[in-house]
C-alpha cells in the first residue's frame, strides 16, 4: 500500500513527493520521468528564485535529483484510470494495479486540443482507456486513434474484441494488421451522436460507430477520477490543495495560472505535507 501516489512527475509533483517523504510517509510518482515535464524544453528560466540563468533541462535535473535522494519512489507507467475503493484508491496503470492512501494530481495542462463533441460524450461513447472499457464495446464497432507506439498494446486489446476497428494513427504506421482492422488517414474533426457516440466525422467524411477510443500519451484529469470536479479541464481546489474528493489533492497547472514554476512548487508543497497529514 502506498501512502501517497503523485500523478505527474514536473515541479508540483516532485516538490509534493518530496515533502510527503520528509513528513514520513511513502510517496511514489507516476510519470514518464523528467524529460517528459514541458519544463524540460524550456531554453532558458530566469525567474526561480535562487537559480537565474538556467535550462528547464538543468532545472529539472536537479529537482529530480533532490526527490531521488530523499527516497522518493518513481514508476513510469501510464495512469489511465483511478478508482475510489472504501478508504483508498486503486490505480490503473497500464493494467497494473496499485493502491493508495491519497492521491496528488500533479498532471499539468491537457496540451491536446480537444476534439468538437469529445467533452460532451466522455462516459457515453468516448474513452481514454482500451484495457478499461474495452469490453462494454464486445463485438461492436470503434474509432481509435493513437498518439504513438507505446498505446499500441491498448489498439490490440480492441482488435481482439470489436467486431470493426477504424484505425487513425497519429505517425508512421506501417504494421501488418488483423482483418477487422482498417487503418485511416487524416484528421478526427468531430464526435457525433444523440446523447451517445454513433458516428465520427474524419477528412469530412462520416463514420458509423459506437465508441471512440483517445489513446493519447496523457489523460484529462477529470477522466481520470469519476466525479472530479473542474472548471474546463482546470481542477478544482481549496486554499489546502485539496479537491472535492476527500483523499484527492492536486497541484501545479492542472489547478489554473499562473503557470509558473514557483506557483507548482508552492502548491506541491501544500498539497504533500496535507496529504501526509491527514492519512
């Protein structure tokens, strides 16, 4: 049992692990590591107090460091899903299952621009998560589209099980595939339908379906925890971090601006030392 998970590994969530460790507690940080914070790009910051003139690469490094020395644990896999099970949760991530005291939402800003229709159909069609939700679509038709190798295993999971897969790679795809399989071109434009997904709109042209599956390399936070509450794609918290689920903190941007490093420190700090308090 973990004491406290941490969804995201930038500034917010290594500065919330690293102060959930020092008040005692167990902190383990999913994410895809260091050089996958957009801090990481940045040329040049100069406006952290105490460290001028440095790379986002160099910056990061060092908070990275700092968590790894205070014992900090990191697992790189996806999280996908989050589910509140009595008093803890359990943690989808890439099908394995881990378990949580409290959790710390540090997953940043959805980078993504959301497709037309994808808000209004998340739970009645649209779906972040194969190896989740794949069953509910059993030997019905699906939309797929995915961002990169690495959600290939989660396309197959489908193929296995939808009658038609349409499949909308977001790179170079040159893989045989099964015969249920038809690979597209192009650009999803719209998610159709009344009251639930039927149809998808790609260069133009409409295809009939009953699900859609967004196999991106991040998930928006409120598909993450069933009944999260937001402001857009914005997390909702109180002066302590803390959102409208008991146990459930969030830090960072994915909380609203500024989107500032010292902004996501500060409020990663808050919401480790309450989460460590309060479990």
């Amino acid at each position: 049992m973990i004491d406290v998970a941490i969804i995201g590994c930038g500034p917010a969530g290594l500065s919330a692990a690293i102060n959930v460790v020092q008040n005692g507690k167990s902190a383990v940080v999913f994410g895809k590591g260091p050089d996958a914070a957009l801090l990481w790009k940045a040329e040049k910051v100069d406006n952290y107090l105490g460290i001028p003139d440095v790379t986002g690469k160099e910056l990061m490094e060092r908070f990275y460091d700092h968590a790894v020395k205070k014992g900090v644990e990191f697992n790189e896999r996806k999280v996908s899903q989050i589910m509140q099970t009595g008093d803890c949760f359990s943690i989808n991530a890439e099908n394995n299952i881990y378990n949580a005291k409290a959790i710390i939402l540090a997953t940043g800003v959805e980078r993504t621009q959301l497709v037309k229709g994808e808000s209004k159909f998340v739970g009645s069609g649209v779906s972040y998560c194969a190896s989740c939700d794949a069953m509910l679509f059993m030997d019905k038709t699906v939309f797929v589209t995915l961002e990169s190798e690495s959600g290939e295993a989660e396309a197959r999971i489908l193929s296995d099980l939808c009658r038609k897969v349409y499949f909308l790679p977001k790179y170079e795809f040159t893989k045989p595939v099964p015969k249920n399989v038809e690979i597209l071109s192009g650009s999803l434009e719209e998610i159709m339908g009344k009251g639930y997904v039927s149809a998808v709109k790609v260069n133009g042209k409409e295809i009939k379906c009953d699900g859609v599956f967004l196999l991106r390399e991040s998930v928006p936070p409120s598909s993450l925890i069933f009944s999260l509450a937001t402001i857009g794609e914005l997390i909702q918290v109180d002066e302590q971090m803390q959102t409208n689920i008991k146990g459930v903190y969030a830090a960072g941007d994915c909380t609203g601006k500024p989107f500032q490093i010292a902004k996501a420190v500060g409020e990663g700090l808050i919401a480790g030392i309450k989460a460590a308090k309060t479990i």
